[in-house]
C-alpha cells in the first residue's frame, strides 16, 4: 500500500473515542477561540466584510452561517469566508512548526455540520483530524524556519487538513479521500508578499474553502491523484523536493495528538507571532521609561526575519507585520490590543517620532524559528543610561505553562462581545467550551449566536457597484476610519504594571475615543 492510501486508512479509522480527555480539552479550547477572534475579525477589519458583499452578490444556497454578517451563504464560500474572518486579526493560535492550522480546519467542520446535521462530537474529532493532518506535513516538509519556506505554510498543509477535516464528517472512504487529497494538492500555494495585506486573510480562508470543495467534489465522484503525497510530479515532489520525509507523515495519529503536544501557543496579542517576542521584551521595559520624550535611540536585534523588517508601516494592517512598529507600540503604551493596529494609533505622533528613533538589526546567528529565536533590546535614555531587554519566548509558548483558562477566557468573551450581547457570549461560551457535548441542533444555535453580527456589518468595504446574475445591483459602501457614534469596541492587552489580562471597553464620544 501506497503512502497516500496508507496516510487514507489511518485518517479514516480514527473516531471521537479515540481521542483522549485532554485532547477533548485541548479542540475545546480552540473551537472557542476560533469562533471568537472570528466575530472580532469581521467587526474590527474591513477585509472580510468586503469579502462577504463581493461573495453574497456571485449567490449561493444559503445554508451555511457567515459569521458576525448576518447572512447564510454556500458551505464552500462560507468556509473561506469564515478562515478569513478567524485568521484577519492575526489573533489564532500558532503552531509549530509555524503554521495556522485552526482558521484553515475549524470553519470545514462548522460549515459542514451546518448543512449536512452533524454532532459537536463529530465538529470537534474532524477538527483534531486536520490540525492533525496539517502538523505532520509540516514536520515532513523539512522546511521549519523561515529562511527555507518558499509559500506561507497555511496555503500549503491548509487545504491538506481541510480535507482531512472534511473527508471525517462527509464519512469519505480512503479511495474518494486520497482522490480529495489529489485535487486539493492542485489547489495550494500562497505568497509570503500578501502579508500586511487583507490578502492574508484569504490565505487561510481559501485553503479551507479549497479543502472543503475538494472533499465535496470526491464525494460526487470527481478524480484526482490518488498517490499525490508519492506521485513523482505530485504534492509532495513539487512543493518539499529533496527535504521531504515520507516516514514523518506516516507518524500521523501516533500518541499524543498534536493538539496536546507540541500543542498550540494561545495568542494574546493580535499580530504575526515573530512580533510578540518584541512586545513582549518592551513590555518589561515600558515601567522603566520615565517618558516617550525621555527615549533617546533604540536598537532592536532580531533573526533574519524579513517579511517582519518594516520600519514605517502604512496601515494598521501592516503593522501587525513590524517588528519596530510592535515594539514602539509595547514602550509607549505598555500594551498591545486589538486598537493598537487602527490607523489612528498608528499615525499618532508619539509613534511616529519613536519610530524613527528605532533601528532594526537581524542577526543571521540567531535561528528564525519561533522554537529557537530570540530578540533583544536596547533602550538609550536621555540621560545616557540604557535599558536592556531580552524575550527567549512570549508567555504560553512551547515548553511554558500554557495561558491560562482564565486568561483566555477572558481574551474569547472580549472577542465575541464585539458584536454579541452579553446573555448571547455566555450561550456561545458554554456551548464552544462543551463543543463534544452538543447535538445537531445545538451546533446551528452557536452558529446562528455567532453569525448575527451587526445589521449590515457586511456592508463595510470599498466602492464599486456590479450585478451579478440572479441577484439584484449590489453596492458596496466605503467605511472611513471612524466607526459609528456609540459603538463600543472591546479591548484585549497585557499590562507591563501587572503581567494581567485587563478587560477594556472604548467608546466614541463625539469622535473621539475615551477608555473606561
């Protein structure tokens, strides 16, 4: 037997009562957290509301929920739709080696039990299935650090654990989920260049949108490479080459599963990972600043990270992808939040003048895997002494004690209060957090709970007018910087005076923001 058809039998044999209690524990925790940074996505970026308005007007069977836009589309577009929305804040777990495994696995699952009746049981095995999946093609590629990583690893290994995930609740045979692994492997590929860009986004949302079709495709009959992870022309030959180990891959389910180790790094700040060793260095120095003016010149010494290197970032986006923007936001403010990355903030001259008084060096010694790196820091006063800090790896990383369940609970029932009242993040709490537990019917309420969003929320993006056919002339209405008097943003930092989780409410007052 082949190594597709082996890795086939494998997937498909594996079942819930195979999953040990603390992997239960662990998918419950990232169901919530998916669901969460999710419904933050859609309220806090434009990027998925133009995605939703652009994709609502090509049609579809409105039988799958969209989260936080208040509409039903088909499974496929509501898959990518709801990867982007879970991966645009940059705010979902990270893995190792480095990849997003829940944003491109988890909207399959939900999507699929949605429309075809499955159990929060058979949501949350899928979902261990694909993460799964997606971890030992990783381990498999031999491409660990960044400086031998030609495509952003979601856009490989996402469709792969799509499919995975899918093929569990479609209850594909292995012969139709090797042809599903074929024609996704047709499917993949994204750009390291995208990132800083709502492109990203869609990084993640189409691996799964591209995973979920396939599986849906193989089901209907459809062909593709059955051998495609030993084909000489297939997956594995194109995208890993001579780096490629086939016997890591078959390592596939072998105990524990990968959800509990390696295991995931929780996220408390919402940017690319490499950052949040800088954050994490200038919180611990924030205290130590007497003031912004009293900084004189910075340094900040880092692997060989280039996608990170961006000394002046022009949009609230981007910065999530600065290493020197990240750093000036930590010493100025002693936190890092979801409004750290408006354009507001952004542009406020304090960060600007800081900004200017950073310098970047990325030392080729350092390793640039998130498991090995290390940043330093170096601030110069005015008065001439100079503080020192260095971040071996954020709280929660690998071989740490994990972020706490009250921590992250507290970051999750920030994210949904986004758009959600509080009586509905209670219900969407103990229905995620209890995911295994939950019957057909139960799984739709929580996507019905997390899909309601604001009236029109979809509604934000660019201009432009089209018609498309079937469907009536769809306009899409520009959204400026400001959000709507009264609206309430919740606010999730890290404070350098405490190491806590502080939970923040803003809201405009006649434009402007006050905090409470």
């Amino acid at each position: 037997m082949g190594l597709t058809a082996t890795l086939c039998e494998r997937i498909a044999a594996a079942r819930f009562e195979d999953l040990p209690p603390e992997t239960v524990a662990a998918a419950r925790r990232l169901v919530l957290d998916g669901l969460a940074v999710g419904v933050a996505g859609v309220a806090e970026e434009n990027a998925v509301p133009i995605l939703a308005r652009c994709m609502r007007a090509l049609g579809g069977t409105p039988v799958a929920t969209v989260i936080g836009c208040d509409f039903r589309i088909d499974p496929v577009r509501a898959a990518a739709l709801n990867g982007a929305a879970m991966h645009v804040l940059d705010f979902e777990p990270m893995w190792s080696p480095a990849n997003h495994a829940l944003s491109t696995t988890l909207p399959v699952a939900l999507a699929l039990a949605e429309v075809r009746g499955a159990s929060g049981r058979d949501v949350l095995t899928a979902l261990v299935k694909g993460i799964e999946l997606q971890g030992w093609l990783r381990e498999a590629s031999g491409q660990h650090s960044f400086d031998v990583l030609p495509f952003h690893p979601p856009g490989l290994v996402g469709p792969m654990g799509a499919v995975a995930a899918a093929s569990h609740l479609l209850r594909l045979d292995p012969a139709r989920m090797a042809c599903a692994f074929g024609i996704a492997a047709s499917r993949v590929g994204t750009l390291w260049s995208n990132c800083g860009t709502m492109t990203k986004s869609t990084h993640c949302g189409q691996a799964a949108a591209m995973g979920l079709e396939a599986a849906l495709l193989a089901e209907a009959g459809f062909t593709g490479d059955a051998a495609t992870f030993e084909s000489p022309q297939g997956y594995a030959a194109t995208f890993y080459r001579d780096t490629f180990k086939p016997d890591e891959l078959l390592r596939y389910g072998s105990a524990p599963w990968r959800v509990v180790k390696p295991g995931f790094a929780t996220k408390m700040f919402p940017s690319q990972f490499g950052t949040h060793f800088a954050i994490t260095a200038g919180l611990d120095l924030h205290a130590r600043i007497p003031s912004a003016g009293a900084i004189r010149a910075v340094q900040l010494v880092s692997p060989c990270l280039p996608y990170v290197d961006r000394p002046w970032p022009e949009t609230g986006l981007s910065g999530k992808f600065s290493l020197q923007y990240t750093l000036a936001a930590a010493l100025l403010d002693g936190e890092v939040a979801i409004r750290t990355f408006t354009e507001e903030r952004l542009h406020a001259p304090d960060i600007q003048a800081l900004l200017g008084k950073i310098t970047l060096r990325q030392d080729p010694a350092i390793p640039p895997k998130f498991e090995a790196m290390h940043v330093r820091v170096s601030v110069e006063l005015a008065d001439g002494s100079v503080l020192e800090g260095r971040c071996d790896g954020p709280r929660g990383v690998w071989g740490q004690a994990p972020i706490s369940e009250t921590e992250h609970l507290i970051k999750a029932r920030d994210c949904l209060a986004a758009t959600l009242e509080p009586d509905a993040v209670d219900r969407c709490v103990a229905l995620a957090t209890r995911i295994d537990e939950q019957a057909p019917a139960q799984v739709r309420e929580l996507m019905a709970l997390v899909g309601a969003g604001s009236p029109g929320s979809w509604e934000r993006g660019s201009t432009s007018t089209y018609s498309s056919a079937g469907q009536p002339l769809v306009r899409i209405a520009q959204l400026g910087p400001a959000k709507a008097e009264g609206q309430t943003t919740p606010l999730v930092c890290l404070t350098a005076e405490t190491g806590a989780l502080k939970n923040h409410r803003s809201q405009r007052v006649n434009g402007e923001e006050a905090v409470g």
